[in-house]
C-alpha cells in the first residue's frame, strides 16, 4: 500500500527564536496542512506573534532579533541566504490585529502592492480590484464608493479591506494575527464567515486569543506556553480531549 503524505504548505523544524538575548520561542516544530486553518492560541506573550512574523520573515523588520533551525516553505527553508523576504512575504500574506489601511482610496488600497510589482493596465487593475473585494466580501459595499478614502470606512470594513488588500499579491498563504479583536461581534462573525470561505483557496494561519473562535473557524490547533508548542492536535480533540494538562486548564479557563 502506498502512503500518501499529507500536503504541508509550511513546516517548521526545531526553531528558536531571540529578541537580543531573550528568547521567546524554543524548539518548535510545526507543520500548516495546506489549505486549512490552523489556529495558534495560548496566553498574552507566549509568542503566537512571533512565530506568526517568523512563517514570512516579518521578524526580519525587527532589529536584533535571530533565528535558529529551519522554516520550510513548499519544502524550501525561507532563511537560507539566497531566499528574498519580499517574495515571502508575497506568497505569505498577513493582516494585523488593527485594521491599517493606508490613508488612500479603497482602489489604491487594494492595488498598491500589485501596481509596485508592476501591473500597470488600467483594466487590469480594475478586474483585480473586482476580484479581491469580491473575495473579502466586501464588492457589494464599495463598489460605488472605490476612490473614497479607505478611512472613511468601517472598522469592520476595513479589516476586510486588508484582507483584499493582502489577497490582490495572490498568496497562498494568509497569515492572520487576531484579525477580529478590535471588532465588534457583527463584523466578526462576517470575518469568520470570510474565513471559512477563502480557506478553499488559501491556507490560513490565525493567532486568536477567543477559543470559541479557534473551535469555529480552525481544523487545527496549536497551544502555546511561554515560547513553547504545548500541544498541537485536531481542533476538535484540542477542545473536547486535550492529551496535555496545561491545555486542557487552559481551554477550561482556568488560567490565561
Ligand atoms: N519587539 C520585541 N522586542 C523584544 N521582545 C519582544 C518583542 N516582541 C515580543 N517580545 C516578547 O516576546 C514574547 C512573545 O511575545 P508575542 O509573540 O508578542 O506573544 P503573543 O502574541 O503570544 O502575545 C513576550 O515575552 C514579548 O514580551
Ligand atoms: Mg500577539
């Protein structure tokens, strides 16, 4: 009988990762299944932040940081010398906690990045305008208002406009760091619903610290403890059968 191997986007192997002398992740070893969600969930610091920017070289931004061991991308590792960060961050999206559109129309928005890379027909843009904010479920809100400023929009609008904004470069991986938190539960639940359905296309990575959210958007969990992956399982065990202690006082509340 032949095995099929699971196809796994991103996988890391024995990272540890510094900020100066304080390391803030030791030793993890994860693998994102792709096109599924995966959630990273845990208490305030244990580093769910920094392992996401680690998956697309957004810690490089950060001065005196370091990297051990290695983070595979389609099996390639993304730190090796000859590897450029700006392609990873182009295959590897990522939106913030606070929705940070720039101070721009919702058109340029959307077509900043993709024009940089050097798509300049006009119809072009435009098919890739329609398509991005049709993704992010967002068309039908904007499609008469696209050269208004993106901040006359929205917090929930917003958010939902990074997220054209991030899948107008056509990754393939979304990065997602608690992508609902400074939104109203309206806006959030839309956010879950767009998650659900980008993920037939991408492969999504979200930090949450709202378990209920990580039960209902997430095939995956990972639970994390001061730097360390504690448990990484299905979602569905992770909540109802969790084999490690300190996750199963963590999802019942009792400390975090
Ligand atoms: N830019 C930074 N410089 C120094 N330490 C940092 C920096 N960012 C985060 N840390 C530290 O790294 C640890 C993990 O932080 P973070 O990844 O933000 O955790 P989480 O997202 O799980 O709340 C914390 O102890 C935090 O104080
Ligand atoms: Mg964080």
């Amino acid at each position: 009988m032949v095995t099929v191997e699971k196809n796994f986007i991103i996988k890391t192997r024995d990272v540890d990762f510094f900020y100066g002398s304080f390391r803030a992740l030791t030793n993890i070893t994860i693998n994102f299944e792709t096109k599924r969600v995966t959630a990273l969930i845990g208490p305030s610091g244990c580093g769910k932040s920094t392992l996401l920017r680690l998956l697309n070289r957004m810690n490089d931004l950060i001065d005196g940081t370091r990297v051990e061991g290695e983070v595979l991308f389609e099996d390639r590792n993304i730190y090796a010398p000859d590897v450029d960060p700006v392609e990873v961050r182009r295959r590897i999206g990522m939106v913030f906690q606070k929705p940070n559109p720039f101070p721009k129309s919702i058109f340029n928005n959307v077509t900043f990045a993709p024009k940089l890379s050097g798509i300049t027909t006009k119809s072009d843009l435009e098919a890739l305008v329609e398509h991005s904010l049709k993704q992010a479920v967002l068309w039908d809100e904007v499609k008469d208002i696209l050269n208004r400023s993106a901040m006359t929009l929205s917090g929930g609008q917003q958010q939902r406009l990074c997220i054209a904004r991030a899948l107008a470069m056509k990754p393939d991986v979304l990065l997602m760091d608690e992508p609902t938190s400074a939104l109203d539960p309206i806006s959030t639940a839309k956010i879950e619903e767009l998650i659900d359905e980008l993920k037939k296309y991408y492969t999504i990575i979200i930090v949450t610290h709202n378990m209920q959210q990580a039960a209902r958007v997430s095939e995956f969990t990972g639970f994390f403890y001061i730097g360390k992956l504690i448990e990484f399982n299905a979602t569905e065990k992770i909540f109802t059968n969790p084999d490690v202690k300190q996750t199963e006082d963590y999802i019942t509340g009792r400390f975090g």
